[in-house]
C-alpha cells in the first residue's frame, strides 16, 4: 500500500504537472493531452455498439512498435474465435493515431490519465474478460481494478533489464508490486524468465517463456510485402540494390559519402533511401548533398526514371516491400538514438548493416552473435562491409543465410502464447 500511496499522492500529481507543461513546448504531448479530452463519452458510445454475449479482450499497448507485437496475437484470436471483441488502447499519440484505422479491433482508443478515479471509469465502461499488456507499460490503477475485478491479466512479450531485476532496489520494489497484480508473465527469452523470478521470492504469477511474437509479425507481413511489385522491373533489372531504410540525418551523412566512393567501383549500384522522416525538408536537404556527385531521383517521379543512382523514397508504407528488392540494407538509428526495425530485411535473407547504437535491439545483438548483420563503427568500416558484400556473392548469401535463420528459429510465438490464454476465452465455434 506504501507504494501506491506515494504513487497515487506524489509521482501522479508531478507527472501530470510535467505533461501539462511539455505540452507547451511539445506538440506530440499536446496531442496525447488533446486527444483524451471527452475520452470516456467517446468510448462509452462505442462500447454501447458492440455486440451482446461477445466475450472481450483488451491490449494495452504504450506506441506502435509496441503494438506491432500484438497484431499477430490478436489475428490469430479473430481468426480462432468467432465471438470475440477486441478493444486496443495505447499511452502515446503514434500509436493511436497510426493503428485508428486498424480493422482487427472494435475498439482503439486512448488510455486515460492513471488515476484511480479514472481506472475504475475505465474498466467499468469496456467490462474486458482479459486483459494483455504487451511488453511493458503497466499502470498500476489499471492493473489494480483488474486484479478487484479479478479479470485475469497477463504480459505479452515480456522482458526485464538486469538493472532493473538487480541493481535498483526502488524500481525493484516498484515492479515487485506491479507484476505480483497479474496472472501470467510471458518473456522472450529464458533469461528474462530468470529476471523476473528473481522478483517474486514468495508468491508469483505464472512465468513461461513463449518467445517474440514480433517475429511472427515480420514474416507475415514480409510474405504479403513481398507480392507487392512496388519497383518497376526495369528500374531494378540488372542492379545491385543497397537499401537504407529509417534514414536519420546521422545515418545518412556516413552513408552517402562511402556510396559515392562505391559508385564508380560498382556501376551496377543502385541505393533506395527511405528516411524515418520523408518530410520536404529533408528531401530537399538529400538532393542538395547528392546533386553534382550522382544522379538522384524521387519515387514518385519513377514513371521518368532514366537510371539513376538514387531514389529517394517520398511515400510511406512501402519499406517492408522495398527491403524484398535489396542486395545489402542498412537499418538507420544506429547513429542516433537507437536502431530501427532490423528483423524486416532479416525475414528476407538480407545482410543488415547498422550502426553502433543497437543496444537497445535485442534481434540485433542475435544478428551480430548469429553472423546475419554487422555493426558499423566508422566510414571506414561501413566502405569494407559494403564491398566485401557486394563483390562476393559468396559471402552475402552466408551472411543474408545467417540472418532469416534467425528468423525462423524463433517463430511461433503466437501459438505458444494462444495456448496459456484459450480457457480464458469461449470455446472456438
């Protein structure tokens, strides 16, 4: 109780004050803030349509990437029962605003403000029959009138640092508190299971280890991507194509200056950039580095394509597809805050290059230990990388190999999760 009066009385009231005061400053926040205005009216007129007798399943997701790790649990739910409802709920404004139109869910709304107040509002109003939280973002009212309720509740992809487990003895005690309220602990790995053990001396949830359902993800939407012709055949024949996908300015700055050094080695080199954010400014930015040392063209122009050495991607939402088409790819983020997606180019059998700062993947340390990617330290090193791969067939079909092995050994997440929560569902029609 310690910890929920200095939750609820302290840390709620500052956090509330820094939101107000970030959404000044920041327009991301200020959406979350605006975008919860009206929320219980909003979803209770939703909730009223829903069909009577269905049973109810709520995900609660923090962002997008979150919820990417969901999609599959909640596909092969739809699929297997016939009287379902699913309601998904996210914390952050990219995750709501992309996943509005995701037809899957009945219901996708914002989670609101974690008071106790509003928990109970809440789950009074979409009366879930389970709850999956995926990977990490417990509130702890929420799971409190859950575990009132006795609405069994579990987390979905779970993982825990050593740090957090071991060293900080207040975060400790913090999630001691918060994961003793759920029912089930599925982790990724069998260290995470080891990790969060250490949690619960005493009582403790069920902890399994099912895997990363977001490899499941990947390889269904790269065998759907992969029938998407997105390229026209003439402007791909004959090339070998470097990737770079989720591009920051940092990223780009190292890339283009080895891929200027490449294309009079490889005349046949044809380089797709897709930045993180294709917006006028930075496309215009890329155009002016590149013109007078290559020729560059947009993707929307490609109807007047007459071959030059880059495209720069102005579209969303064909990356996946684009990765199908590569030779080598290069996932951005690695010299900036954090790598990108880098099981996508995986799920194809394609070497992936990135940058140092890659600790916070997990499938990229696998990809480094398994020999399907390699870390980028300098200009130096990403010229030999690219080099080495694109002249020796040989070596970029071992590594390319290294890379969807990984992926393969760890699909069927989503299965192995399914079989814990089946009795907590109707029986399938």
């Amino acid at each position: 109780m310690t910890w929920f009066f200095f939750y609820n009385y302290v840390a709620l009231p500052a956090l509330w004050l820094l939101l107000r005061i970030a959404s000044a400053f920041d327009e991301k926040v200020r959406r979350g803030v605006a975008g919860r205005r009206d929320l219980f009216a909003r979803l209770s007129e939703k909730v009223e349509n829903l069909p009577r007798g269905h049973k109810r399943v709520w995900f609660h997701a923090s962002s997008l990437g979150e919820f990417e790790s969901a999609k599959p649990i909640i596909t092969a739910m739809k699929k297997r029962y016939a009287a379902l409802d699913i309601i998904v709920s996210f914390f952050s404004p990219s995750g709501f605003e992309h996943s509005k139109a995701y037809k899957a869910a009945n219901i996708i709304t914002y989670i609101p403000f974690d008071t106790p107040s509003n928990a109970r509002k809440f789950i009074d109003c979409i009366r879930p029959d389970l709850a999956v939280v995926v990977r990490y973002d417990l509130w702890p009212n929420h799971v409190r009138q859950l575990k009132r309720r006795g609405i069994p509740t579990f987390i979905a992809n779970a993982t825990i640092s050593e740090d957090t487990s071991q060293r900080f003895p207040l975060v400790r005690g913090l999630h001691r508190v918060l994961y003793s309220l759920v029912d089930g602990v599925f982790t990724v790995s069998p260290s995470d299971r080891e990790r969060f053990l250490r949690l619960f001396p005493l009582a403790q949830p069920t902890v399994e280890v099912v895997g990363d359902t977001r490899y499941d993800q990947v390889w269904m939407r790269s065998r759907d991507a992969k029938g998407r012709h997105v390229l026209p055949a003439r402007v791909v024949r004959g090339k070998q194509i470097l990737v770079v996908g989720s591009s920051w300015e940092q990223d780009e700055r190292l890339m283009l200056r080895v891929f200027l050094a490449l294309q009079s080695k490889l005349r046949d080199l044809l380089m797709i950039i897709v930045p993180h954010e294709p917006t006028i400014e930075n496309l215009d930015r890329l155009e002016s580095e590149l013109n007078g040392n290559t020729s560059v063209i947009r993707f929307s122009d490609l109807n007047d394509y007459r071959g030059e050495r880059v495209i720069l991607v102005d579209s969303v939402g064909i990356l996946l597809s684009l990765y199908s088409y590569a030779d080598v790819a290069i996932v951005g983020g690695g010299f900036r805050q954090g790598v990108h997606n880098v099981l996508e180019p995986a799920a194809y059998g394609v070497p992936v290059l990135f940058g140092p700062k890659h600790m916070n993947s997990r499938e990229a340390l696998l990809l480094v230990e398994r020999g399907g990617a390699i870390v980028i330290e300098n200009q130096e090193t990403l010229f030999d990388a690219l080099q080495s791969l694109l002249q020796f067939a040989k070596r970029r079909r071992s590594v390319g190999r290294h890379a969807l092995e990984v992926v393969k050994e760890n699909l069927g997440a989503t299965e192995r999760l399914l079989g814990h929560l089946d009795r907590h569902i109707r029986t399938p029609s």
